[in-house]
C-alpha cells in the first residue's frame, strides 16, 4: 500500500517553485515548533528549509530534469545543506576557483557564521556515541540556538 498521492513535475521551473514551496512549509514548521519550545526539532526544519532554499537556487540556475544535474541533486540529498551550498556555489563560479573559494568564504563566514550544518541536522535528532570517550552525547538547542 503506498500513501499519498504522486504529483509528476517535469518542468525545470515547477521543480525550483517545488523546493521553494517545500521550504517555506519547513520555515512555518520550524516557527510552530519553535514556539511550542521543541527548539531541536526548529533547528532540524530551519536546516531543511535552507536546504531546499539553495536547491531552488540550483533549480533556477541549471535545468534539473537533466540527468546529469538530477544526479547532481539527488547527491545532496541526504540532507546535506553543506553540500547543496557547494554545488550551488559551482554553478556560480564555473571553472572559476578564485570565484567559487571567495563566495564559499563569504557564505559560510559572513552568512551561516562558520556553522557546521553537515553534522547538526543528525545530532539535534539522535544521541551520538563517541568510541573515543565511550559513551552517547546530545545536543540540546535554545531559542538563542534557532535564532
């Protein structure tokens, strides 16, 4: 049995309008949740609603029912806004390693203030054992946190 129901997009505008729909939904989420003080469960849809903000981008920028460029997407899948920032970023530079090594330190400097977003969408979800200390850890988020 399958649940829900399949909306087919094969149109490169309506995919980039797709992801910006689905972040916005991810933004309001993060706001309800954030009210309702489950700051880690804000922080994890505020991520998720950057990530499909700069896949829109990419979807604007580049026709994503190409192959190539799905496969492209479907790499940054794994909830990786770091990744889908990289990609995004060399779709801007080109072969341009100057260009794409200044816009990189602008955004992850001046933009996302050096957060290291790969490893936080996880940890603001689960427990995280370390084999080094031997023993799990959890990250726990404030209103400060998903400001």
């Amino acid at each position: 049995m399958f649940i829900g129901k399949r909306n087919f997009i094969s149109d490169n505008t309506e995919v980039a309008e797709c992801y910006i729909l689905f972040a916005k939904k991810d933004e309001q989420a993060a706001k309800t949740l954030e009210e309702q003080g489950l700051f880690n469960q804000a922080g994890y849809f505020y991520i998720q609603a950057m990530e499909k903000q700069v896949k829109a981008q990419i979807g604007k920028k580049v026709d994503v029912t190409n192959e190539y460029f799905a496969e492209q997407i479907q790499k940054t899948m794994g909830h990786s806004l770091n990744k889908s920032l990289e990609l995004l970023i060399k779709l801007f530079a080109g072969n341009n390693d100057s260009l794409y090594n200044h816009l990189y330190q602008q955004l992850t400097e001046q933009v996302f203030k050096n957060v290291k977003f790969n490893a936080l969408h996880n940890k603001v979800r689960y427990p995280t054992y370390s084999s080094k200390n031997k023993n799990y850890t959890e990250l726990m988020l404030d209103k400060k946190d998903c400001e």
